[in-house]
C-alpha cells in the first residue's frame, strides 16, 4: 500500500463558468466496466458524490500550464502541489478558504440545468415506469442500461401517456401518446 495526501478545497473557489463546465463533463461521462470516464484533454478527474478529484501526476508532464487548464485552476493545482499533496479534491461542502477568492453562483448559473421531471399525461404522477434494455457488465458485476424505450406508463393511473415537463413544471414538450 501507498500513502496519497488529498488537498480539499472548496468548489466555490472556482469560477461559476467553470464549475459549470467541469459539472456538464461529468454529467456527460460515459461509462466503462460500470465506471464514470471523464474525458479532459489534459487531467485525470475522478467525480464524487460532493465534486470531483483532479489528479496532480499530470504536472510531471505539464510543467507549465496548458491552455486547457484556466489561470485560476492552475493556481488552485499548483497550490496542492506545494503542499505535497497527490490529488486536489474540489468538494462543495468544503468551507472556503479566507485568503482565496471566491466566485458566487452567477446569474447564468441561478437555476442551472433545472432536473427534467416527466410526469403522466393524466394524471401528473410522477410515478412512471418504461421499458429499458440491460446489458450484463462483467466488470460492473450488474446490468447495466443500454438504451431506454419511449413508451411509458404511469403506476398511478395505469395511463400510457406521458409529458415531459422542465423544472418549472411548465410543459415544454408535447404528449406522447402510446399507439
Ligand atoms: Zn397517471
């Protein structure tokens, strides 16, 4: 076994864009062997419950800061690194840090990529369940969902219809009846 030292630092020390934008790669991540898989040009980035871990071995390489890395964020990373750490943990329930900036949620972010809510048709439930295709992952050990299928049904009135809605509860698309 081998020692590595984790820095933990506050998300709110990144700016909002850029949270934003390390939150849609994660979110986009496919999957392999049951694992999330964040593709970043330059660093190695493990996602956890409360952010993501960066790992700070790409510095062997990268002894100045590449283009895909902001000034801010390699401050950050340089920053663990002087402390002889192996990863900076971003975690937003880390308190921030008084000698550091930080950057509040920005007008763009209020609200951000508000949860798609489908609900019945019908009746409003949320209560819906649809047909999916499973593959079995060796390494995962479980069945993994491939594809997802249009049609669904709703647990509370038995009603096939459904209607997406944004997280408004506006609707913003249209009913899709079953045939
Ligand atoms: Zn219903």
């Amino acid at each position: 076994m081998r020692l590595a030292k984790y820095c933990v630092c506050s998300t709110a020390h990144l700016p909002a864009e850029e949270r934003r934008a390390f939150d849609s790669l994660i979110a986009q991540a496919p999957r392999r062997a049951g694992r999330l898989i964040v593709d970043h040009d330059v660093l190695s980035i493990e996602a956890h419950q409360y952010g993501f871990a960066v790992h700070l071995g790409f510095f062997d390489d990268n002894p100045d800061r590449p283009e895909q890395v902001s000034v801010t964020l390699w401050a950050l990373l340089t920053r663990a690194k002087s402390c002889g750490a192996d990863w900076l943990s971003f975690d937003r329930d880390e308190p921030p840090m008084a000698d550091l900036p930080v950057y509040p949620e920005d007008e763009e972010g209020e609200g951000i990529t508000p949860p798609k809510i489908v609900l019945c048709g019908q009746c409003r439930s949320e209560d819906l369940i649809c047909d999916a295709a499973a593959r079995w992952d060796k390494g995962a050990q479980g069945w993994v969902v491939e594809a997802v299928f249009e049609e669904a049904w709703c647990d509370t009135c038995g009603d096939t219809h459904r209607l997406e809605v944004s997280g408004t509860g506006v609707p913003d698309g249209q009913e899709a009846g079953h045939a």
